[in-house]
C-alpha cells in the first residue's frame, strides 16, 4: 500500500460520515454538485450505498476525472441548466437528495431547487461562517431538509480503512500535484485556491533527498 492512497483514509472518513448523515437509500437519485476529489469521493460513495448519481461541475476537466471512476451521468453547469436536468432526469420531481461540494453558498438554493418536496441537501463544504440566501418555504411548505456534515467519525475509521486498503477506488488517481517540502507553502497555496487541473495536493518530505 502506497503512503499516498493510504493517506486517503481521513478524507474518505469524512465523506462516509456525510453519506451516512445523508441516509441514502438503494434506488435513490442524488445530485452532486462539484467533482473536486472530495466530490469524487461523495459520488462514488453514494454510487456504493446503491443510488442514481448525476454529478455537476463548471469544468469539464473535472468531469473527465471523474467520469473514470464510473460517474457517467455529468452536466456541465457552463452549458446546462443544473436543476432543469436534475428534474428531467427524475421525472419531472426533481432528485431524492442533492450533495453540495463546493464553498459558494450560492449553490445552496440551487441544491434546493433540484431536490424534490420532501427531499435532503448535504452541506458539505460550507466551512467558512457567513450569510446565504434560500427559500425559507422550501424548508416548510416543501419539507426539504438541510443537512450538515464536516468531520471525521471515530466510529468509521475502521470501515474507512477497509474502503481505503482494500483499494475499492483508486484513490491516488486523484492526486494532480506533488511537491518536495522546501515547496510546501506553494503546495498550500494552490489547495487553497484550486484551479481546474488541480485535485488533491501532496507534499512528499525526503524527496529532495532521493533524487
């Protein structure tokens, strides 16, 4: 086992956390907006507790990463409308629950409106404290609830282990950037504002030295 899948095994903790707060069900349709590698994460996790995933993103790069892990149901939120086709791809109802991957909490109302009556929004990467905008309505009339999920579980570290050594994703093909430790606040730099060719940053100590 390599120390760069095995250092996936906290990440993919945190998301089997979300997934589990999500409650999934098998048969389930479920939106995934953003496909960084924590939404990679997400989806194939998702796809794994037995639901219908459609994944979104603004870059298609990000897309082709992740339509080799298995994701082939992506839109392109440059090109399409993002809840119109999470509803035609249910029917018209919209989807059973919607994962928000990324930091705009603009995103928010959108994994609103692409959820049906009754359906769950994940908030999975709205670390930062702030003020966002949503339809109050939908939480009440429509019963849509907002979840949160964020840290790891003690109580599924030994599952996240198995996920991660068994090799059941191949996680290390998320990896887009490596860096020696002299470079490590460059490295830091680029995890803090990604760009569309970047996925997870690794810093590799005593690289300098081998070489």
């Amino acid at each position: 086992m390599s120390f760069e899948q095995a250092a996936f095994v906290e990440p993919v903790n945190t998301c089997m956390k979300g997934i589990e707060r999500l409650a999934l069900k098998p048969g389930e349709t479920v939106l995934v907006i953003g496909q960084g590698p924590i939404g990679i994460i997400l989806s194939v996790l998702a796809q794994r507790a037995g639901a219908r995933v459609i994944t979104s993103d603004l870059h298609e790069q990000r897309l082709t990463i992740s339509k080799g892990f298995g994701l082939e149901k992506a839109v392109n939120s440059t090109s399409a409308d993002v809840v119109g086709e999470a509803r035609s791809r249910s029917e018209g109802r919209g989807v059973d629950a919607a994962i928000l991957a990324v930091g705009s909490n603009s995103l928010i109302r959108t994994a609103m409106d692409a959820v049906r009556p009754g359906g769950r929004v994940l908030l999975f990467a709205q670390t930062q404290h702030g003020e966002a905008v949503f339809d109050p309505a939908a939480v009440c009339v429509d019963e849509k609830t907002l979840i949160g999920s964020y840290s790891a579980s003690v109580d599924l570290q030994a599952e996240s282990v198995r996920f991660v050594m068994g090799q059941e994703m191949a996680l290390e093909k998320l990896i887009s950037h490596r860096f020696p430790l002299s470079k490590a606040v460059e490295a830091l730099a680029l995890a803090a504002q990604p760009q569309p060719d970047s996925m997870k940053i690794v810093i590799q100590p005593g690289v300098e030295r081998q070489k």
